[in-house]
C-alpha cells in the first residue's frame, strides 16, 4: 500500500522548464518591481500589483507553447490559465502586503518569499487541471 512517486522523463523535463520560465518571468519582473519602488517611488504593495500583470502574460505564451506543449484550445486553456494566475496575483499581492506592510520585512524579502509561495500554488494547479489533458 506504499505510495510512491514516480518521475518519467515527461515530467522531468516538464518541471524544468516550468522552473526555467519561472525564473526568467521572476527575474524579469523582480527588474520590473524594483525599478517601480526605487526609481519611480511607488509603495511595495502597488508594484507587487502592477508588476504582476506583464508576468502573467508572458509566463502564459511560455507555459502553452512550451513548457506543456499544448495543443488544447486557447480559450478554455488561456481562462483556466489566467484563473490560477489570478488566484495567484491575490496571494502575492497579500502576501506583499503582510510581509511588508505588517511584518515589515525588507520588500524584496517579502516578495521573495511571497514568489516561491506563488510559485509551488500555479505549477501545481496548472499542471493538474489548466494543462491536465496534456499530461495524461
């Protein structure tokens, strides 16, 4: 009755590049956000908000034409996609704000943090129900 998991090379080279497109879309919009705080001046909390938006975009083209490969309809992939990274932007944006604002944590530590929680949130639902038809 052991439960174990098992990695074929699917998803091995799934997780990768999800982990890649991750991190150029992080390092991209860190960029973006700090550039909003320290050039611009805008609290910590908007510029989570704002900066969220081009990511989500961007992280979206990466996911369907390569991470997944996708060959499922735009519509229903794209509205489960930005459902997810709506739920997404909503925790990061709390979790900037009770980081920040309320922990007050260095903003990039929050944001950090914030991400990596972020992170784990969208691969998983992403995998399992935007882009499940695919990995089955």
């Amino acid at each position: 009755m052991e439960n174990k998991v098992k990695f074929n090379t699917q998803d091995i080279r799934t997780i990768s590049t999800y982990s890649l497109v991750g991190i150029l879309t992080a390092v991209g919009y860190l960029m973006l956000y700090v550039i909003l705080v320290e050039v611009l001046a805008i609290d910590p909390v908007t510029a989570a908000v704002t900066g969220y938006l081009p990511a989500i975009f961007v992280s979206y083209v990466l996911c369907y034409k390569w991470v997944f490969r996708s060959s499922l309809s735009h519509w229903k992939t794209s509205s489960k996609f930005f459902l997810v990274n709506g739920m997404g932007y909503l925790i990061n944006s709390v979790g900037v704000y009770i980081t920040v604002d309320i922990f007050e944590w260095w903003y990039i530590y929050g944001q950090t943090f914030t991400f990596c929680i972020v992170a784990l949130h969208n691969y998983l639902i992403n995998y399992y129900w935007t882009f499940a038809a695919q990995n089955n």
